[in-house]
C-alpha cells in the first residue's frame, strides 16, 4: 500500500525560542517534529523526507524545482498516497503556486507550516499536520491541485495569500474563499477552484526576472536598472485596477523593444487587473504597449509563473494564454 510523503523544509513549525537571545530560532529535526504523531494511527502511512531544515525566505525557486522533482519521481516509481510538504510561512503560497503549476498528476499535495513555533502557548504545528495528512489521504483531494491546509481551513494553491504577519487564520483566498475544511478529522470539499488549472512541465527556470512596486511618483529608474542588468522578465505590481504613474513608461518601453515580456498585476490584495482605464500609464495603454495582463494573480505568483513559462516560450500569445485566466 502508498505512502504519504512528508516533505520537510524546516519553518516555524520546527523552531523553539532560544534561551539566550530570547528569539526564535530552529531547533526541530523532522523526526523530532514527528514524535508527536508516533501514538496516532496515521503514523505507520507517513515517509518522512527531510529536504532541508531553513527559515522560508531561504527558501529559493530553485529548491521549489527539486522539490517538485521529488515528489514526480515518488510519483513515478512508488504509487504514493499522496504528500505533504511542511514550510515556513513567509514563502509558502510561492512554494505552493509554483509546485501546482509544474506538477500534472491528481496525487494530492498539501502545503503546511505552523504560525507559533513549539514553544508557544497554542503550537499550532501539531494540528496543521494532522489536517493535512488527512486531506492528503482524502480521495476527495485527488486531481484539485496543490492545497494549502493551515487551521483547518482547506485553500487552493492558485487562489490563496497569506493576509497577516501573525494570525492564525493567516492563510485567505480574498477573493473566493477556502474550498473546503477539515471538521473533526472529516474532510470537506465546499466548491473547486475558480478557473481551469494551467501547467507548465519544465525542469529548469528562467533566471533574473525581476518583481517591481509602483507607488505614487514611481520612474523609470528602477525598471531601466534592470534591464541594464540582463532582465529576461519583469512582474509589475500596479496600481488599482492595473494602471502606472507616466514616468514610468519610458521604462516599459525600452523593455519591450528589447523583447523582455511585462507583466502587470495590481498591488491591491483583492480584485481583478483590467485593461479599462485609456489614459497615460492607463490599463489600455499599457496593453496596447504589449504588455501582459494577470488579471488574479499577485506579484509573487506572477513572477513565479513568468520564470517557468519563459522556459517554454517568449511568444506573446503563449503567455497571454497563461496569465490571462
């Protein structure tokens, strides 16, 4: 009989506060971190991988890569049941995103972490775990793509964000909401995800593409620099709907004419990018300029999709098709 396969990074779930600098620091091997469930009756269906024992902004797309390795080879040579990566907190929607976006089987993949780390009063850990082993042997999981399971609330890895540097219920889809929870051990499907699901199977990424923040009085300083600087893409975070201040024009459009996509989503936590605006740095200019709308996905998710869809294609068409969903 398969396996769930834990995958651990390291994390808060995996941190203690340190006696002398009074912060929290690691602490916690996977096995450690395990000792918790040797009692439960869903230990003898674990396989515990440790892939590293790091904070989550350590945490590169190149090691998001060989993780999805990992999971396609078990995929591949040992029927698993299904896998449960354990994450800090800070990158773990980037994580989620990116193996949702290269993975294509219906094996269930939950992505968790822990907002406390052990040493504080209401761990929160411990019960991560459990709810994500049991959506991970859900069979109602298979073929929803990578979930994301933090206080019994169930997320798609597409649609979530983390909302908050302390709560518990950090983890939102602002826009949907979670598609299911887990009650009394019970897993609960409410709905599936807003729109079809779009893969891109690669083994390497696209370096060097660069997410940049507008604000009001924002030039074309920054955008130049990093062009100058080898940029194979760029990820703009917009205003609003998906508009630009007018001195930063000139920056897209010397990125442009040297065939380096633009994309353009919205600073806002919530809301679609829409090209309804025609005036100067107005969402339409913009587009008529060539750049690339991603209509629901933030900065992060949309750098991450750029870096694997450029191993693929710098055709406009290609990538339109990608982030316009």
């Amino acid at each position: 009989m398969g396996k769930i396969y834990m995958i651990f990074t390291g994390g808060t779930i995996s941190m203690k506060i340190d006696d002398v600098s009074h912060t929290v620091k690691p602490a916690l091997s996977a096995k450690q971190i395990m000792q918790s469930l040797l009692e439960s009756e869903l230990y003898n269906d674990l396989e515990v991988i440790e892939f590293s024992e790091v904070p989550s902004p350590s945490i590169t797309p190149e090691m998001m890569l060989e993780i999805s390795k990992i999971i396609r080879h078990e995929i591949d040579t040992n029927d698993p049941i299904g896998f449960v990566v354990v994450h800090g907190t800070d990158t773990l929607e980037e994580t989620a995103f990116f193996l949702d976006t290269v993975l294509d089987s219906p094996v269930p993949v939950v992505v968790t972490g822990s907002m406390k780390s052990s040493s504080e009063l209401g761990f929160d850990g411990i019960n991560n775990l459990v709810s994500s082993i049991l959506v991970a042997k859900s069979t109602k999981s298979r073929g929803r793509g990578v979930l994301v399971v933090m206080n019994d609330q169930i997320n798609a890895a597409s649609e979530v964000t983390k909302t908050n540097t302390l709560s518990l219920d950090t983890f939102k889809s602002l826009d949907y909401g979670p598609v299911g929870i887990v009650d009394n051990h019970e897993v609960i499907f409410h709905r599936n995800i807003s729109y079809e699901r779009q893969t891109v199977l690669v083994d390497s990424l696209t370096p060097n593409v660069h997410l940049i923040k507008a604000y009001a009085g924002a030039d074309s300083s920054i955008l130049d620099f990093v062009v100058g600087a080898g940029a194979n893409g760029i990820v703009i975070e917009a205003l609003g709907r998906g508009n630009l201040p007018p001195d930063m024009i000139s920056g897209i459009e010397n990125a442009i004419s040297k065939d380096i996509p633009v994309i353009i989503c919205s600073r806002c936590p919530s809301g679609r990018v829409l090209d309804s605006y025609g005036y100067l740095g107005g969402g339409k200019f913009l587009t008529d300029l060539g750049c690339i709308l991603a209509p629901s996905l933030n900065g992060q998710k949309a750098r991450i999709l750029l870096m694997l869809a450029l191993q693929k294609s710098k055709d406009k068409t290609y990538l339109k098709s990608l982030f316009t969903i």
